[in-house]
C-alpha cells in the first residue's frame, strides 16, 4: 500500500504538470493560428480594398455613361436618324455594361441589382422614346423625347445606383 501511496505521490503531481503544459501549448498554439490568420486577411484586405474602390470607380463612371444627358451628348450625329441613333443608344449601354461586368464580384448582390436595374431602366426609356417618334425623323427628335421622358419620371435609377455603389465604397475609407 505505502508502494501505491508513494507512486500516486509522483505520478499526481507529474500528471497535473503535463496537463498544465498541454492547457498552455494548446493556447499557445490557438493564439498564434490567430495570429496567422489576421496577418492572412491584412494583406489581402492591402490588396483587395484597392481593386474594390477601382471596380466602384469604373461602376461609377459606367452610370455616368450611360445617363441619357451624357451618353446623346457622346452618340448623337449631325446627320443622324431617329433610328440609328435608337441603335447606337442601346448598343453603346450594352457594351458599356458587359464590359463592367466582372466587377460584380467586389459589390453586394443588392447593389450589383440596383445597378442592373438602373441600366435596364435606362433601355427602357430609349425603346419607349423611339417607340413615340418615328424611324425616319432625325435624331433630335429622339433626343428630346428621351429627355422628355427622363425629365417626366419620378425614378432617378441612375442616381440610385451612383449612391448605392458610393456608399459601399465608403465602407473602406
């Protein structure tokens, strides 16, 4: 029995050491995966954040394009016909979008529609303003229907989606 004592003697307080140590490079170790893993998200948010507010710049400037004031002032010839300028419009908005279209991974989904929206608002009001002149009148005449038409309607799609997308980018500043 005093065998057994002396043992228990020995191996107790052994036992309560390497459990001590196990408790201490167990947190040891925690602390430093930490550690790791906020060292892994600063360099990524050191790259990340820049291609963030870039992509928000080109989503920026991509609705400032694509605002009938801008875009007739950019598109519209002389010599035009309401026709071929109604073309040219939504030709240049379609290309204008799917170029832009890859920076969708850096934005919410809520303000990827928003933008969406705004730019399928915007067709929308050229097709109805073609859709109230005739193909053979000269561009200006679109022209002024469209901005007719924009000046008539409550939604402001494109304004919209220019806060929408500034205020995520602000998220970083």
């Amino acid at each position: 029995m005093d065998y057994l004592f002396e043992l228990l003697k020995i191996i107790i307080p052994a036992g309560l050491v390497i459990y001590g140590m196990f408790i201490i490079t167990v947190s040891f170790l925690k602390k430093e995966k930490e550690m790791k893993w906020l060292d892994i998200k600063s360099k990524n948010s050191e790259q990340i954040i820049p291609l963030r507010i870039q992509a928000g710049e080109r989503l920026c400037l991509l609705l400032e394009r694509i605002s009938p004031n801008n875009l007739i002032r950019r598109v519209n010839g002389p010599d035009m016909l309401a026709g071929e300028l109604h073309s040219l419009l939504i030709q240049e908005i379609r290309n204008e979008f799917n170029h832009n279209l890859s920076q969708q991974v850096y934005f919410t989904d809520d303000s990827w529609e928003t933008l969406r929206s705004a730019v399928e608002q915007t067709i929308s009001l050229i097709n109805q303003a073609y859709q109230q002149v005739s193909q053979d009148e000269r561009s200006l005449e679109l022209s002024k229907k469209i901005f007719q038409l924009a000046m008539e309607t409550d939604q402001d799609s494109i304004g919209v989606a220019l806060k929408k997308i500034k205020d995520e980018i602000r998220i970083y500043y």
